[in-house]
C-alpha cells in the first residue's frame, strides 16, 4: 500500500492507494508547529477510523511546498512507518521536460499536477489548481512543461480584502443569484467567485491565442474548484485528487 502525502500552505493531503486505486483520503490543517510525533498520532489515528493497517504501507511518496513540514514527514515515515519516502523533485528521472528557465525552482506540486495531467487526460493541456494560490500549468502536445501563471487564489486575495477593509465583513463563498448584487454580501460573493471564473476562462483563451492550440484539455483541481466547476464556460475536467494521483504515478515510474 502507497501512502501519498501532498504538503500544502494551506491543507495537508493524505491518501492511501492499494495499487492504482484510491482508498482513501484526508484533509488536514498544514501547522507547521506540528512535529513529527503529532503527524504520526495523526496519522495512526486517522489510518485507525478508516480500518486500515499502517503496518500495510509499503511505500511512501512526499510532495512539500512547506519546507520545515515536508522535514516533520520525512521523520515521522522513518519513525513510525520504518520507511524512507520518496521525495518529488525537479530531478526525478521523469523523462518530464521542464521546459523552463530555472527548472529546480518549480514547485512539487505542479510536477505532481502535470505528472496526473498529462498521463490522465492527455496533451495539449492547462492544469489549473485553486488552492493558497491559482496556478495554471502549461503541457504542450509532447507533454513538456512549459510554464505557466500564479495568481493569489480565492480565499488568500479574500482574507486580504477583509484584513484591508474595515468595513467590509467576511462572508460564505457560494454562487450569488446574481452578478449584480443588492447588498454587500452578494456584491462580495459575486465579485470574489466570478472574478475567478472570468480569470480562469480569460486565461484560457489568452493562452490558446499565445500558442495557436485550438483545442486544450483543461484539468481544474483543487478544493474550491468544485464551488466554480459550473459557472465555467471553458470546457473541463475536474478532478479533486489529481495532485496524489500525480503522487502515485511519480512514485510508480521512480521505483
């Protein structure tokens, strides 16, 4: 059994895959207070009330954008899974193409995305992950990674706004019934999610401009994409375990 561990500013992905399949999944908090020893109890816990055996895990895969995290699961695998994790980098023998100019500086996250991007649905391709950031990833049709864009995703440039407005209260993000709000919660709402969704359709067109690719496999993930999955007028596929299924098949093709 593959535990895939995907460190993020915001959440913790924990999954665990018996072969190719998915058989289960968390969502933590990412505090990097936490030692190894609280990620291990976490863990043991978690693995406990889904009925699974951690002595099961022969393998484990690490993607960390949380440096002092990603040190805290290195730990605890060696500690109490008795096992050295795999760790995603940008020098993995992935045959990739990082077609880049600084190829170490991209992020684990993104090759995992591209990994699950291009092996799942195919090239051309744009990832788009909603997460602490909005990042959009580039395959082209010889699956290369050829860069991309990152915006302040929604909840981050949201928090911002509060923090900054002294007037303005945080509120729910859900769909409005309206683009034009009457009042100050739905002006918010309707702001906040279909500027996203305008700067992801936006995106979607200027990049195909820029690179004369008249069709794209567009591949949305990321918690929030399910909140804007259906004001899109891109056609997608949303995915919300693409960055662990990227895990798993990183991991397959390095060991």
């Amino acid at each position: 059994m593959l535990l895939a561990i995907d460190v993020g500013n915001t959440n913790v992905v924990i999954a665990l895959f018996k072969g190719d399949d998915l058989v289960t999944s968390w969502r933590l908090h990412t505090n990097a207070t936490h030692t190894s020893d609280d990620w291990g109890i976490s863990i043991k816990r978690l693995a406990q009330e889904a009925e699974v055996n951690v002595a099961d895990v022969d393998g484990v895969i690490i993607s960390s954008v949380v440096p002092v995290v990603g040190r805290a699961m290195i730990q605890m695998c060696e500690r109490y899974l008795h096992i050295k994790p795999l760790r995603v980098h940008a020098n993995l023998p992935l045959d990739l193409g990082l077609d880049v100019k600084d190829p170490e500086s991209v992020g684990a996250d993104r090759i995992c995305n591209v990994v699950a991007g291009r092996t799942l649905y195919g090239t051309p391709a744009v990832i788009v992950d909603l997460g602490t950031a909005t990042t959009f990833d580039v395959v082209n049709e010889a699956g290369h990674f050829i860069g991309g864009s990152i915006a302040p995703g929604m909840e981050t440039s949201t928090r911002q706004l509060f923090s900054r407005a002294a007037l303005l209260s945080a509120v729910d993000l859900r769909i409005p019934e309206t683009v034009i709000g009457r009042d100050t919660e739905s002006n918010l709402q309707a702001g906040i999610v279909y500027g996203v969704v305008d700067q992801i359709d936006g995106m979607i067109t200027r990049i195909k401009k820029e690179t004369g690719w008249q069709e794209i496999n567009t591949v949305l993930t990321g918690g929030l994409g399910r909140l804007i999955a259906g004001e899109l007028s891109t056609p997608f596929i949303y995915d919300p375990e693409l960055t662990v299924k990227g895990l798993r098949l990183i991991y397959q093709q390095c060991k």
